[in-house]
C-alpha cells in the first residue's frame, strides 16, 4: 500500500506538469523484496513447500530526459533547446539561483525583467559562456541556432550558455523547473562539435509526460492499493473472530 501510495504521488506530480515547458517525466521504480522459502516443520526433513512472496518497495525515483516535442509560440523571449547527442546525456540551459551560484533547466520560457536581464519565468537570470547573467534591455532581441544574443540595436551581448551532463541520473529537481549538480559545474557544449544542439527562438520544448499512459499508471496504482487494502481489512476481521469469538468459546 505505501508502494503504490508513492506511486500515485509521482504521477500525480507528473499530471500536474503536463503543460510545464521542458518538464522531465519521473519514473517509480519498484522492487521486489526477496521470496522466503516455507519448509513443512512437522517431518523430519523439513520438506521445502515452495516460496513466499515478501511484498513490494518503490527503489527509487528517475527522471526521463527524452526530448519533448516542440511548439511554436511566436513570443520572442522564448528558447527551445534542441539537443542532437543521444544516450544518458543531457543539455541544459545555465541560470542563477538566489544566491548567484549556477543551475540548470530545460525550461525556455524565459522573459526579460525590469532591469533588462534575461530570465526565467521565477526570476532566475540566465547565464552566458562567461558566467554573467545576459542584459538584453528589453525584449526585442535576437538568439541564433548557437545562442548569441543580439540586443533590439544590434549589439551582441553574449552568448548563451549551454551545459553539458554526461549522466543526467546525477541531477537533483530543485523544484521551479530547476536542477542541481552536487558535482561542481556542469562543462559546457558551446563550441563543443561532439555535442551538437541548437537553439530555436519563438519555440518551446514541451513536457514530455504522456498524459494519457500516465492516467492509465495512475488508475492501475489506485486499484492496486484498493486491492490491498481489501486484503488488510480480511486480516483485521480475521484477527477480530479469533480473539473474540475463540476466546468466548474457551
């Protein structure tokens, strides 16, 4: 029951960012306690009956970094990230959080805030190749396919960084679209030909949750914890009848 509670959670969490731009899809992994071997104790040989089964755990939770597919927006502070490396990589947008220090997003839905600086839709400023967040002014600016930035007058204020996470298992959700890499920081890909991406103004990357098998998941782990705790309430009446009615019969 507290396995497919959990599970329930994570779809739940996954339903909930369906239209969450560059959101990652999580996976409960669930595991299987070893079997127990039952033996008949009243022979002498203790003759092995056969296994039982010790119930179910959920390991751990993963996050599917598959691409999400693309929508046009035609708002110009928007930012799709189209990566052409496949495999347990990942590329990531490069931004601040509270305290200045770099994480990462998927999540291209920027916009520009009072001071002119390019950030997320939190407020997070996003970073260039040289770790300063980007001032484009306003947002009449321009990104190209490789992330320079180019203001509404035509000066190039940066380039956009893009990082790179070799195994994206050791990202940590930070929650606001964000991730975190205990690591240190991420290397980057820009200039980088065995990490090829480009960018694609007025595009977003969509979330990659399957609204439809998850729906489907989530009625599974629902019928799932009904089930067991149908079974639980026979073992409780079970256990009522013997100390009740037994012990009245003694």
């Amino acid at each position: 029951m507290i396995t497919q509670q959990r599970r329930t959670d994570v779809l739940n969490d996954n339903l909930a960012n369906v239209t969450t731009p560059g959101y990652k899809a999580d996976h409960a992994s669930v595991r299987a306690f070893p079997n127990m071997l039952i033996q008949a104790m009243n022979t002498n040989s203790r003759q092995p009956i056969g296994e039982l089964n010790t119930g179910v755990y959920m390991q751990e939770r993963t996050a599917d970094f598959r691409q999400g597919d693309l929508r046009e927006t035609n708002v110009g502070t928007d930012v799709a990230l189209l990566q052409g490396i496949v495999g347990e990589g990942s590329l990531l947008f490069v931004v601040s959080d509270d305290d200045g220090e770099p994480v990462y997003t998927r999540n291209g839905n920027f916009t520009v805030d009072s001071t002119g600086y390019l950030t997320t839709s939190n407020g997070n400023r996003v970073l260039g190749t040289d770790g300063e967040p980007l001032l484009v002014t306003n947002e009449w600016f321009s990104v190209n396919d490789m992330g320079t930035v180019v203001n509404h007058v035509g000066e190039e204020v940066g380039q956009m960084n893009i990082a790179f996470a070799e195994d994206h298992h050791d990202l940590v959700k930070a929650g606001d679209g964000l991730l975190r890499y205990d690591g240190g920081v991420l290397p980057s890909a820009v200039e980088n030909e065995a990490l090829p991406y480009a960018l694609q103004q007025g595009f977003l990357e969509q979330s990659n949750v399957d609204p439809l098998q998850t729906m489907t998941e989530l009625m599974s782990a629902h019928r799932l914890y009904e089930a067991n705790q149908t079974i639980l309430k026979a073992y409780d009446q079970n256990m009522q009848r013997a100390a009740n009615d037994i012990g009245k019969l003694g």
